[in-house]
C-alpha cells in the first residue's frame, strides 16, 4: 500500500526518468524539507504562546535563543520593537540554507495580523492531531510499535503537551502531524492551517515513515484541494452546486423534496466534500478511493484514458469531479430515508453523518461511474 500511496513524487517524474534522476529528486525534495524543518524550528523557538481571551486579544512573546538574548514580551501593537517581522537579533543570526532564509523572509513580511493567526492555527492544529482516528495502527507496523520515549521526545520538540493519556504510538502521530502541519502553514500562509486539513494529513503521515516523504506528498495533495480552505469558500460553494445540479438531473424527486426542505444548496454534504469522504469510509477505503480520485484526475488532465464502469455500459470519461458524483451516489442510496424521515436540512445531515462506516466503497464507485456516463456532458453543458 505504501509505494503506491505516493503522490507528490510520482508525478514529478517523467516517464522516461532513470533511477538516479528519480533519487536525485528526492535527495532534493529531503534538503528542501530539512530547510524549512530548521525555519519552522527558529520560529517556533522565538514564539512562546500567551493568548488572553479577553477582547481576543493575543500576545506574542520573541525569546531570542538562538542569539544568547534574554526573553522580551512584546505585544503585536508594538511596532517598535516586533514590527512585522523577526526581531533584528535573529535576522542576524547564522542561516545555512537559502530555504530557511527564503523562509524567514516570509514570516517577516507577514502582517502582525497573519502572525496572530499562525498563533491561532498552532492552537487548533494540536487540539485536532490529538483527536485524529487511530484506525491507521494495524496498517503502520513501524509506526504502532514506536517507544514511549521517542513520543514523549518529539510531543516535547513540537510543544504538545494536550495528549499525556495517548498511547505512544498515537501521540507520536499526533507530533508528526504538528511538525508537518506547521511547516505547511508558513510554506503555504495564503492557505495557512484549517480544520479537516490534519485529516487529509495523516493518511499520509501513517503510511510513510519519513516527514519530508509525507510532507511533500500532503504539499502535492493540498494544491488540488486547496481551494476547499478558501474563506470566501467559493471553491466549495462551486462544488456544492454541482451536487446540487447533478441531483437534479439525475433524481428530480429527491430533488424536489429537497427544495421543500429547504435543503436544496445540498449543504448536508459540506463535511465529505472539504475532507474527501475521510470520515465517510474506513482507513483502508479511504486509501483506495483517493487514488482513484487521482488517477481520473491524472486522465481527465491528459484525455488519453477513457473509463468504462462496467462491460456493456456506457463508457465514462475521466473527469475531475469524481468525487462529486461518488458522493450524489451516495445520497441517492438513502433517497428513501431522507424522503421519509428528514424534514429539515440538520435530519439530512444527520443521516448523512450516519454514512461513516457503513458504505461500500466499490458499489458507491459503480454507480458514480453511471451517472458520469449518463450526465456529464449534460451538467458541462449547463455549467
């Protein structure tokens, strides 16, 4: 399961690529990564959290360590002192590698306003690893059997102190999740840190042994899906209504029902679209679905493979939308639930919470592949 569940190197490669060229690669893709370990740790080292609740304010506390300076607290408001940037003393410290420099000039240039958010998102980012299923185990031998003082050591590298009853195996996930995620958010601060992103995280993290290996690949992962972190949420709102459409076309009943509803903007599955069913289906569903999601991703892109579902049924194309029609596919299978029970938009998303473990995956694949035949081209035309 491990080799194949590698996105983020894979395509990187050309098709004519040797062993070496592929090694090269990724000796590049470790260097980098070690780059923005050392970054993220310089950071992390000079920000010492103290949020207050009242008026919501927070406080950011610089310890200059790296430079032999006693701690100053210094407030966002002060200018003076914090600015936007790093204190001078660090700045000035010795950087080895372009990446940590290339870095820190991002966390310099963010606004006080960005940097208090980066302090929010360690926040939630430590509360959610800690909560992260631990499904994962029987599928990571190496990881399950991890020692005690090699989780304790790292939680403490990372400053997770929220999980002393976890098992070892669990809180040394949840510290690989932090590391990787707070590396992620100053690599990417547009996207930054939102929940749900630790749940796309750490099928990777559970399936790959080395951070730079799983972070390169969730880095990949994260540019297709970007768009579901947006704030304006346009990106979910477009896939939302797509849904919505496909319902439609596909099943005027339920649709109409749900326009009774008042359930129609198909909000009830706002949960399976942002985190690609994760909670819908198991670990080892999960694994399998994503590829596949990829692969049709990967064909729709170069129009060369053309998907049929079954023999004798029409042919599917690759589209980048799978995802969209697996999940009206599984609406559809509890249409009668819905169209008997649920009177309201939250009964609707009750019985859709209530999917979480109990779809079959390949079935659900099935019929998404139907309704690809039969409506994609109508849904791209009305689009």
């Amino acid at each position: 399961m491990e080799r194949k569940f590698y996105k983020g190197f894979d395509e990187g490669y050309g098709f004519e690529s040797t062993y070496l060229e592929r090694e090269d690669e990724k000796l590049a893709r470790r260097e980098e990564y070690e780059g923005l370990l050392k970054c993220c740790k310089k950071v992390r080292e000079e920000i010492i959290k103290h949020r207050h609740t009242t008026e919501g304010n927070v406080s950011i506390h610089y310890i200059h360590s790296d430079c032999g300076n006693q701690g100053v607290d210094v407030s966002p408001q002060d200018s003076s002192t914090a600015g936007d940037g790093l204190s001078p003393e660090l700045s000035h410290c010795s950087l080895k590698s372009p990446v940590e420099q290339c870095e820190l000039r991002k966390w310099e240039e963010m606004t006080t306003q960005r940097k208090k958010e980066f302090l929010m998102w360690q926040r939630i980012m430590r509360l959610d690893a800690i909560r992260i299923s631990n499904e994962w185990v029987p599928y990571s031998p190496s990881q399950a059997s991890v020692t005690k003082g090699a989780a304790n050591q790292l939680a403490l590298d990372v400053g997770l102190q929220e999980d002393t009853d976890l098992e070892p195996c669990l809180r040394h996930h949840a510290a690989r999740l932090v590391s990787i995620l707070e590396i992620y958010a100053l690599y990417d601060p547009e996207t930054g840190y939102c929940q749900g992103m630790g749940e796309l995280l750490s099928p990777f993290v559970a399936l790959l042994d080395e951070d730079y290996e799983a972070f390169w690949c969730f880095s990949s992962f994260m540019d297709a899906v970007r768009h579901n972190f947006r704030l304006d949420e346009v990106g979910i709102q477009r896939q939302l209504n797509m849904v919505s459409n496909l319902l439609k076309l596909c099943d005027p009943q339920l649709y109409k029902y749900l326009e009774t509803i008042d359930a129609v903007d198909c909000f009830f599955v706002y949960r399976m679209v942002v985190i690609l069913m994760r909670r819908e289906l198991s670990f080892e569903q999960t694994i399998s679905f994503w590829e596949i999601l990829w692969a049709d991703k990967t064909a729709a892109r170069f129009d060369k493979v053309k998907v049929s579902c079954r023999k004798g049924k029409k042919k599917a194309p690759p589209t980048d939308d799978l995802l969209l029609y697996v999940i009206t596919a599984a609406v559809r299978q509890r249409r009668g639930l819905i169209m008997e029970k649920c009177r309201c938009m939250d009964d609707v998303l009750k019985e859709c919470n209530n999917m979480s473990g109990n779809l079959d995956v390949w079935t659900l694949l099935d019929d998404a592949r139907d309704l690809v035949a039969s409506y994609h081209h109508k849904l791209t035309a009305s689009g």
